[in-house]
C-alpha cells in the first residue's frame, strides 16, 4: 500500500509537469498570433504611406502641367487679335489658375497628412521591433523551462520506475487500469469515514475494516483503492514525497 500510495504522488507530480510542458507552447503560440497581428498592421501602414507619396507625387505634375498650360495661355496672349478671343483667353488663363490653387491647398493638406502617417508607422515600427524582442525573449525562457521540465520528468519517471519494482505487479495492474479510468487518481484516503476522491461517505461497516487494514478495498462509489487516510504510518510517507 505504502507504494502505491508513494507511486500516485509521482503520478500527480508527473501529470502536473506534463501540464505545465503543454502551457509553454500554447502561450508561445498566442504570442506569435499578437506579434504577426502587429507586423500586419505595420505593414498595412507602410502601404498606406507608399499609396500616399505616389498620389501626392500625382498631384505635384498636375500642378506643373498646369504650370506649363498657363505658359503657353500666356505667351498667346500677345498674339492675339480680336477682343473676344482675348477675353476667352483671359478666362481660360483664370479657370487654370484656379484649379492649379485648389491643387496647391491639397498638396499642403496631403503634407500634414504625410506627417501623421510617418509618425503611425514610426511608432508602429517600434513598438512591433520591442515586441520581436521580448517575443525572442521569452522564447528562450520557456524553451529553458521546457528542458528544465523534462530533465525533471526523466527524474521522476524513474523514481517511479524504482516505486514500481517494489510493487506487486497484479496489483499496479489494478492501480493503472484505475488511474486510466479515473482520471489520473487511483488511490484515495479515506479520512473519517469520507472518500477524499468522490467525497462521498462509505458505510461504517467498511470504514471499520479499511481500519483493520487486512484486505485490499475499493471505495463503493467511485471504486478507487482506498486507504486509511488518519492512519500514522501512510501519513509520514505523505509528506515526505
Ligand atoms: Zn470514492
């Protein structure tokens, strides 16, 4: 019994690693998720700002062709001779010089916008460059703990493999069939009269002879091996695994 009891503790410890071992990837894999969300979005940004330089670019040759346009318009002037040709021409000249002023006003409003989106990508930049790093960061602390993990499971499994050669094999037979069925526990203490597994009372009749400790016996309700929790010589064994 007192194996037994000594192999369920390394069991609990070994389940308790190997969920430990399962948490690391897991946050390692959300972590990658924020940190590719992120470069995404810097990315999407840049395009933003390469998309906005080509349309301010776009609109600095409109201004010079109207530029050249308003040359040309010009020049003719002089050579013109009637009076309404004159006046057509003068308000050609007006309706390019106009147009060339809205221009001019987009282009000062497409500058402050430029600002704005080089200050977004910068501040993006950085903090997806700080996110990289503490991503690598962590990714080493966790893959150390891993190893540290596994070197502790190796000692474990083989402190149990030890636990097990002291134990009569019909019987860690039971006790493994049980631990597959019920959940990982397979051996419970009983303390005044109530399973600590399922918690629920056994008749007093059993409870008396768990006390005598002669015989094997199974809890009635969830049919873990039961011991006597309250008993001195399981309790010292307890506590030191
Ligand atoms: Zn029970």
């Amino acid at each position: 019994m007192k194996h037994l009891i000594g192999l369920q503790a390394y069991d609990i410890r070994i389940k308790e690693k190997l969920a430990q071992k399962e948490k690391g990837p897991a946050a390692m894999q959300k972590r990658k998720e924020d940190l590719a969300a992120a470069e995404a979005l810097l990315q999407e940004e840049i395009d933003k700002l390469g998309a906005h330089n080509s349309l301010s670019r776009e609109t600095e040759r409109e201004i010079q062709d109207l530029d050249e346009r308003l040359k040309k318009s010009e020049g003719k002037l002089s050579s013109i001779k009637s009076n309404k040709e004159y006046k057509a021409a003068l308000k050609e000249i007006e309706g390019i010089k106009r147009e060339k002023e809205a221009l001019e006003i987009t282009v000062i409003e497409m500058m402050e916008q430029k600002d704005a989106l080089v200050n977004a990508c910068d501040d993006n930049r950085k903090k997806t460059e700080e996110m990289k790093q503490k991503f690598d960061q962590d990714l080493k602390q966790i893959l150390r703990d891993m190893k540290i993990l596994d070197k502790d499971l190796k000692e474990l499994e083989k402190e149990r493999d030890r636990c097990c050669k002291g134990t009569d094999t019909s019987l860690l037979k039971k006790y493994d069939i049980l631990r597959g069925h019920r959940n990982g526990i397979a051996i419970t203490p009983v303390i005044k009269g109530v399973c600590q597994a399922c918690h629920m009372a056994i008749p007093p009749q059993k409870f008396n002879e768990l006390i005598r400790g002669d015989k094997l016996m199974n809890c009635p309700n969830c049919a873990r091996i039961m011991y006597w929790g309250e008993d001195e010589r399981y309790q010292d064994d307890e506590e030191a695994t």
